[in-house]
C-alpha cells in the first residue's frame, strides 16, 4: 500500500505571485477601456438606436466633466458614434 506524499506547508495563498509570472497592465482609465471597446467592437452590429442613446449621454458627460482628459475622450468617442450613424443611415 502506498501513501501520497505529503504536501508541503504554503506560507501563502494559493495564487498569489501569479503577477510575477504573468505580466499585468497597468490599470486603464474608464476613457481606455471605452476606446478598447470601441475599438473591438467595430465590425459587430448594433442597432442606431443603441448608439444614438451613446451620443446623447457622451454629450452630457462632455458638458459636465471637469477632466480635460475625459471630455476629450468622450468628445472623440461621440464623433466615432456620430460616424457610424452617418454610415449606417
């Protein structure tokens, strides 16, 4: 009869260091992940409805933010929605 061999002790969870293996990003702004959305999604059908109901909060975020960094992002993602719904029409 054998017996399994005994596990050593982990001195830590399991999991942890996998960072070190695997180079992560660094975390992206909400404008990133929107851009990289965007980005994949260009070749996927949505309805105009759905982008028209994009521009309109865009445009209300354009006017309300602060961040010179966001109401750029959001300026070029409402011109990128505004393109797709010239050409979808």
């Amino acid at each position: 009869m054998t017996t399994p061999a005994a596990q050593p002790p982990r001195d830590r969870a399991l999991g942890r260091g996998i960072t070190t293996l695997i180079p992560q990003a660094a975390p992206a702004t909400p404008a990133e992940q929107a851009a990289a959305v965007l980005t994949a999604m260009r070749s996927v059908p949505v309805r105009v409805g759905v982008l028209q109901a994009a521009v309109v909060l865009l445009e209300e975020r354009v006017r309300a933010t602060q961040d010179e960094a966001e109401r750029a992002a959001a300026a070029t993602t409402v011109a990128m929605l505004r393109s797709a719904i010239g050409q979808a029409g």
